[in-house]
C-alpha cells in the first residue's frame, strides 16, 4: 500500500486536483490503479464508504438481494465502523475488512470487490465516487450527487471515461408504483387528461430536525476531522468541539451540503422532471430560517419552476418544512384536467382522484374493470349551511392502485443496479440522467438567496 497516497488524500487536495477549466474532469490520471480481475462467480462483492444511518438503510434492503457479499466496510467513526462490522459478520457469517480511508480500502480491495456504495456525507459524494470509478470498480452513490454542480459533472465525467456504471439513489426512478403510474396510467391510457399543474412537499416535523449528538469520547478528534475536511467553509479555526458538532450536523453547512431543498426535496423535485420529460425553464424561490437562526441553510423552503411543453408552460410548486409535519407528510401531486395524482413511496399518502366533470369516464371505467385502478368511493359535496352551491366543483372520485410494494423502499433501486452489473438490464438512474435531473435543484438556494428568478441556460443546466 502506498501510504503516501492515503495519508495526503484530503477532499481539498483530492478536488483542487482533478477539477480543471469550469469544473470538468478531462482526461485526469487514475489516483488508484484500476482493477482487472474478474469475479471468480455470480456472486457480487461490495464494500461500503460511509457506515452511518444511510448505510444501515441500504444495508436493510441488500440483506434481501440474493447473491450477494459485503465485504469491506470504511468510515472515519470506530463506532459505525464497529456495528457495519457485527451486522455484517451476524448476516453473512464473514468478517468484512474494516477502513478508516476510502482509498486504502479500494487498493486494498482489488481483486475481492466489484462494488462500492458510497453514503458518506454529501460534499464527499463526489470524491468518494470518482476514486471508485477510477479504481475501477461500478458505484452506487446516495443522492445528491454533490453539494456542487461542477463535482457533479466531474462524477459523470469520470462515469463516462471508466465505463464503470454509476447509479444515484433517486430510488422512486425504479419503484413499480412510480413506474406503473408512468407508463400505464400517464403514458399508455392518458388518465389524467393534460397534467396542468404540479405540487410537492416534505413537511418534517421540528422533533425530527434537531441536531444530533453522541457522546464525545465516540466521535473522531480534530486532527481527524479537518483532515477529512469538516471543518469547510469555516472563517476561523474550530475547536475539536465545535468540528464534532459539524461532523454529526454536517446538513446545516453550506460548505458541506445544500440544506433540506437538497436532503429532502431532491428526492420530489426529481420526479416532476422525470415524469415530466424535460427540464424547467426557470425557478423562483423564497426561503428563510424562521425558527432555527443559527444555521446556515434555510430551515424552510418554497419554489416553483416553469417547464416548457408542446401543449403551453407547465408549474410545479414545492415546499420543505422543517418545523412542522402537519399538512400530510411527503408526496408529489400531478393535477390534470380529469384528473389528479397524489403519490409517495409511502401508500398511505397515494391518492387518485377522478373530476366530477370528467369527460373521460369510459377510460376510468376500463381500467377499474382491466384491474388498472380499484374505486374507492364515489365524490360528495362537502355539504354545510355556508356551500355555496354556484361556487362549488362536482366532488371527485376516489381510486387507488392495485397491490403495494412489499420491499424496503430502496431496494428495486438496488436489485436494478446489481442486475446491470450481471448484464440484466440498464440502470434507471445513471450519473447523466441524476445530473439532468438535480441540475435545477442546484438553483433554488441562490433563487431564494437572491430573491430572484433565474433563467435556465445551458450554462445552468449542462451535463
């Protein structure tokens, strides 16, 4: 093992390296050597880079994937490093590799792994990832893909120049409900009629916001710390304390994330440009830090972006809370002319409803008779001595769908990427099809910063 490399491998001297003009990784020499051996049978060996609650999420979902062995776990954390081990070791019945450093775990692991998954904190998405494409090995990286738009390009700069595969966790990309709703109900059968408008919320409750906190004697000390680059963005030297807060609160720095519109909304603002098949146009935002005054980011979040389609210029509202979970949890709504679209991972939260009015009934018919869409109950007026009956729409219907997922949410986004892997099938959310999708994402901060519309161009929204 080179130690060299390890020991002066920091995130600053790992990105000051390889970004190059406006942020594009061109033709950059490998940091590790690749790997060239084979795998010696089916099954598929993995590692992880960052134990921590994400990990133990991704961990939950792959335990249920056949034909397949982690073997190598990495954190700066003994303690996650410590459990990742013992869960491991209990589940699979051998005791995977432990690593402080993600580049002595992936030369080390050559030859014994194929696969990394990547859920350290976001600002080390980028660097994480592009060491294990260029060791080469196929990555799954947690969204976002970065806290900044040019290492996000670099990601699939370095996608594309390995031919490694590179999924991004936008699981919903591979739910068969989001799927099913897509391409059955949208798609083939134009339920919905024209969908005019869009809404999106994560509302989280003020409990769930708090920061975190450990005891100290189990966090890394500060030399450790502002090696692996915690200590971003700071404007003075930080005490070892105040660099444990920022390790465990990393979300609450600008220099280390994107705030709640980046850990919450990304997974909702994703689906409107995926369902809607292109890009906004422009975004404008309000934000503000209404009850937690000391952190960087906004603790709630209001935008709305303008698409442009051949049937005229399409909205979609979206909103995260951070001091509240009143309003109905998280969902994305898709509001057509006959109809409308309430869906969540969760299926409590999936809801369709039919227009009184609809002049489609026949289509509605056909689908509950075909086992498409299951009547739940028949609109009625809200009803009370203050209606007023000229003012009042025809109550709409209720349906639902067929069946629910009975899998951790995660884990079709994971079985999709280990069957690319054996040559299966096709990723469902690769590098460049994330990066077209979080791209605008990238803008809402600076729209609500600036309180002003901005006006996609290539410049904003290239991949």
């Amino acid at each position: 093992m080179n130690t060299d490399i390890t020991s002066k491998l920091t995130r600053r001297n790992f990105i000051g390296k390889s970004s190059v003009g406006a942020g594009l990784l061109l033709g950059a020499p490998s940091i590790i050597k690749a790997s060239t051996a084979a795998a010696p049978s089916d099954e598929i060996r993995i590692g992880f880079i960052g134990c921590g609650l994400q990990q133990g999420v991704l961990y939950d979902s792959i335990v249920n994937i056949p034909g397949v062995r982690p073997v190598a776990v990495c954190d700066i954390m003994q303690n996650r490093r410590r459990a990742a081990f013992g869960r491991i070791r209990s589940r699979y019945g051998n005791e995977p590799n432990r690593y402080i450093d993600a580049a002595e775990m992936l030369e080390k692991e050559q030859g014994n792994m194929e696969a990394v998954f990547v859920s350290s904190p976001d600002f080390w998405h980028a660097p994480h990832t592009i060491m294990a494409l260029e060791a080469g090995y196929d990555v799954y990286c947690e969204k976002m893909m970065s806290h900044d738009i040019n290492e996000a390009r670099e990601m699939v700069a370095a996608m594309d120049r390995t031919g490694k595969l590179c999924q991004i966790g936008h699981q919903r990309r591979s739910n068969p409900r989001y799927r099913y709703v897509l391409n059955e109900l949208m798609h083939r059968h134009n339920v919905f009629g024209p969908i005019i408008n869009m809404n999106g919320q994560w509302n989280r409750a003020l409990s769930s916001s708090q920061p975190i906190s450990v005891r100290p004697t189990l966090l890394p000390d500060g030399e450790t710390l502002r090696r692996y680059g915690f200590d971003g963005g700071a404007e003075k030297n930080l005490s070892e304390d105040e660099l444990r807060y920022r390790f465990l609160n990393w979300r609450f720095y600008k220099a280390l994330s994107g705030g709640p519109i980046s850990d919450l909304g990304a997974h909702q603002i994703d689906i409107f440009n995926w369902f809607m098949g292109t890009k906004p146009k422009s975004v404008k935002a309000s934000g503000g830090r209404g009850y937690f005054h000391d952190r960087e980011h906004f603790d709630s979040v209001m935008c709305l972006f303008d698409f442009d389609t051949p049937e005229g210029t399409r909205r979609a509202f979206y909103q995260v809370l951070t001091t509240t979970s009143a309003g109905g949890g998280y969902f994305e709504s898709f509001m057509g002319t006959q109809g409308t679209l309430e869906i969540s991972e969760r299926e409590a939260y999936t809801n369709i409803w039919k227009e009184g009015a609809a002049d489609n009934d026949a289509i509605w018919d056909e689908m509950v008779a075909r086992g498409f869409l299951i009547k739940q109950a028949s609109g009625m007026a809200a009803g009370g001595s203050d209606a007023i009956a000229s003012y009042e729409s025809a109550p709409p219907d209720q349906y639902a769908l067929p069946g629910g997922l009975d899998k951790p949410p995660h884990q079709p986004h994971i079985e999709n990427f280990f069957n690319a892997m054996r040559g299966k099938d096709e990723l469902t959310c690769d590098a460049r099809h994330a990066l077209e999708s979080e791209a605008p994402i990238f803008w809402v901060n600076p729209a609500a910063e600036s309180q002003e519309t901005i006006h996609f161009t290539e410049e904003h929204l290239h991949t």
